[in-house]
C-alpha cells in the first residue's frame, strides 16, 4: 500500500530524515538509501512523495521506496 507525505527534514550528512504522512499518525524515518528516484537529488524539506511502510534494523516503522510526485 502506498502512503503520502511531506519531508519534515532530512540532514544530507548523515543522510537520515523524517516525513510527515498526510495521514493521522506519527513522522516516519528514513534513510538515503530508501529514496527510490532516478536522478540522486536530495530530498527538500516540504517536497510531497509516496513511500511504503516498513522496518528499520531496530524493528522500528520506517519510510522504503521514497517516489517523487
């Protein structure tokens, strides 16, 4: 299932950020690696996206498959 949100932030050194999903709930982390477009541009604070729910190492709920809107 494909959820929607805004990045919150997203720190390029340590490559880690947080989205805000358009749904009730709580911000989602994500790491550089889970971001899924083509042309290896950074996420931007606000930029709208879909993402799927998964989990982190830590079995913590975490953003996969970031794609551009």
């Amino acid at each position: 299932m494909k959820y929607f949100g805004t990045i919150k932030t997203f720190d390029s050194a340590t490559g880690h950020g947080e989205i805000k999903p358009e749904t009730p709930g709580n911000d989602l982390r994500f790491e550089r690696s889970a971001i899924a477009w083509g042309d290896k541009s950074e996420p931007t604070v606000g930029q709208r996206l879909s993402y799927d729910v998964g989990q982190d190492k830590d079995r913590q709920p975490c953003a996969l498959n970031l794609q551009t809107l």
